[in-house]
C-alpha cells in the first residue's frame, strides 16, 4: 500500500512539473512578442511619414515646340548631260569637289563647231558684200527710173534682190549664234553650286546629247532640305505660328542627343497621309559645314508658340483622379494638400497648369500614390 501510494505521489509531482514548465515557456513567449510591438508603437510618427520627392511650380515662358522623325534631303539635284554631241577631251572636277555654279567641269571637242562657226561668219560676210552691191544698183536704178531710162518692173526686182539678202544676212548671223552656243556647249559647265559625285564618263568616250547617263551628278546640300512629320492634330497650331512668320525649326541627329543645325520652316504639304495620318513638313536648313547630308535620319522640332507667364511643373506631378487631374502640395508644416488643377498642355517633361496653384509651391513628384489629404511627408529630393 505504501509503495502505490509513493508511486502516485511521484506521478503526480511530474505532472506538476511538466505544467509549470509549459506554463513558464508560454509566459515567456508573450513577452517577447509584446517587445516589438511595443518598440513599433514608440516609432509609429516616424513610420506614417510617406517618402516623396518634391519639385517647385515656377513661372516662366516655356517654348512649346512639336516633334517629328524626318530626312534629310539635297535641296537641289542636277544630273549634268552633255548638250552637244562630240568626243570627251578632258574631265576637269575631282569626285567630291564643291563647285560654284558656271565652273567648266569638262570640255568636249570643241573644233567641229569652230568650223561651223567660220563657215557662217565667211557667208555673213558673203551676204554683206552682195547686200552693199545690189543697194547701189537699187539707187542707181532709181535714178534711171526717174529720168524714164529704165522700167519700174526692173527697179522693183533689183529692190527684191536687195531685200533678199538682208534676209540672209540675219540667217548667217543665226548661224553664227548657234556655232558659238555649240562652241559654249562643249565647255561643260556647272549649272548649280554644290557637291560633284562619282565621274560616270571617262575622257576619251565620245559622247552624245541623247546621253541619259550624263556626265556627273551635282547635289546642292546648303542649305540641306529637311523633310518631316507630324500628327495632323497639330495642323492648326503649325498653320497659326506659320501665318504670323518664320518659324523656327531645330533639327538633330536620329536619337535627338546632337544638334545638328537651325532652319525655317518653308512648306506645309498640301494634304494629310490617310494611312499614317501625319502630315509632311520641309524646312530649309543652313548646312555650311555639312553636318546634314542626304537620306540620313533626324529628327526635328518646330516651335509653334512661346508661352509667356506659364505655370509649370513637372508632368509627373499630375494626378487623374475620378473627379479630374489634381497634384499633392507640401507647405511647411510637412503635410500633403490635394489640389484640382486643370492641364492647359503637357511639353515633354513639363506640364503647364492653367489654375490651381501658385508660383514657389512645392508639388510632390514622386510617390504620390502613397499619399492621402493631410499625410506627413518626408521629402527626399528637392529642386
């Protein structure tokens, strides 16, 4: 009996053990648990302040410019031909050359129409001997006539004959004029100033005014002609600006990281690609030192409007809400302010606010979408 009873007793103060020690590990857990929560609640002003960056809302004129991809392209292309038929004595331009325009580029053969040229000065002298000779018959004659010696019929011819070479005299002077064009003809000449290409006839063929191949191309790039497109929703800005004057246009290098020159605007095109629904520009570009050449890639702006007096701020200040576009303001006190405002037009990077804030206010740019009215903020940049 004594031992069943020792043996419960130690049962029992096992059991009672095993409670007090599942009992001390839970107490122990709550502790640790209720730490955190402690800490968090201590820290929680700092927690609800939201990061943000923040930029200011300045005044001030904004250039509103409209952007579009293009092509550069010669502003002016000759193929040079020859006009007279002949062999091709001597080639007098290097590939590649700038010339003006009247410089010789070549020179063909120039001694058939030499001789074209003394055969109708020796006849224009022939008809000028004849036309002296039968003028003073024509007077002698009339002499006679009036002393009746002669017939009338006979003074009349002699009169014809006179007015016949008169008539030739002119032919040989056309003649005389053809000769030498054609002598001006075998000097090939420039008809632009611009930049020769490759030398598509060598000297010594002979070559004919039928050519279609011609003897060398020409290309005038300054200026460089500049062509582009644009939305045709911007049609009636470009046609406002254009109407009032120039209108300036910026062109640079295809990943618009180059300036490559300043022009005009010179033509609107006269209808809209259905397709792409864009319409073409061309502006005219001073190209001196041939920073444009053609069928290269660009891109270009044209300045539309400057802007005076704008408010602007950053685009991605803006926010779209239910109730139309609206920007967080930040004052001193560090807290966010809801404000509706109304985008007059995005540029770019740049929106310009038509009312809602002023001048000098702070506008939160980055993390707006954390905010709520009356958040604490902590800015992280500002400009």
């Amino acid at each position: 009996m004594a031992t069943r009873t020792s043996t419960l007793l130690l049962r029992l103060g096992i059991a009672l053990a095993v409670i007090a020690g599942i009992g001390w590990w839970l107490h122990s857990r709550g502790h640790a648990a209720a730490r955190p929560a402690s800490g968090a609640t201590a820290g929680s002003a700092d927690a609800r302040a939201v990061p943000v960056q923040l930029a200011k809302v300045e005044q001030k004129d904004l250039p509103i410019w409209i952007e579009g991809l293009g092509t550069v392209a010669a502003f002016q292309q000759v193929t040079v031909r020859a006009q007279v038929d002949g062999r091709l004595d001597k080639v007098l331009f290097q590939e590649g050359q700038a010339v003006k325009a009247g410089d010789v580029l070549a020179q063909i053969d120039p001694r058939p129409y030499e001789v074209q040229l003394h055969q109708a000065e020796g006849a224009l002298a022939r008809d000028k001997a004849q036309l002296d000779a039968a003028q003073k018959n024509y007077q002698r004659y009339k002499g006679l006539q009036a002393q009746q010696l002669v017939a009338a019929q006979q003074v009349e011819s002699i009169g014809a004959q006179a007015g016949d070479f008169e008539g030739a005299i002119k032919i040989d002077q056309a003649a005389i004029e053809s000769a030498r064009l054609n002598l001006d003809y075998a000097r090939i000449k420039s008809p632009i100033d611009g930049i020769t290409g490759v030398r598509l006839v060598d000297a010594g063929n002979l070559v004919h005014a039928s050519d279609t191949t011609g003897i060398v191309v020409i290309t005038a790039i300054d200026p460089a002609a500049v062509f582009f497109t644009v939305p045709q929703d911007q049609l009636s800005k470009i046609a406002a600006a254009h109407a009032k004057g120039d209108v300036p246009v910026e062109v640079y290098n295809r990943d618009g990281s180059q300036p490559l020159g300043k022009g005009t605007l010179a033509v609107i095109d006269n209808q809209i690609n259905q397709t792409t629904a864009t319409l073409r520009m061309k502006a005219l570009v001073p190209n001196h030192d041939r920073a444009l050449w053609p069928n290269a890639f660009v891109k270009a702006r044209i300045l539309v409007e400057t802007r005076q007096g704008a408010l602007v701020v950053p685009a991605t200040a803006v926010q779209h809400g239910p109730n139309g576009d609206f920007v967080y303001t930040v004052g001193p006190d560090t807290t966010a302010q809801m404000k509706p405002v109304t985008v007059d037009l995005t540029d770019g990077d740049d929106a310009v606010l038509g009312k809602g804030v002023k001048a000098g206010e702070q506008v939160v740019t980055e993390g707006a979408n954390q905010l709520r009215p009356g958040a604490k903020v902590q800015a992280g940049a500002r400009k």
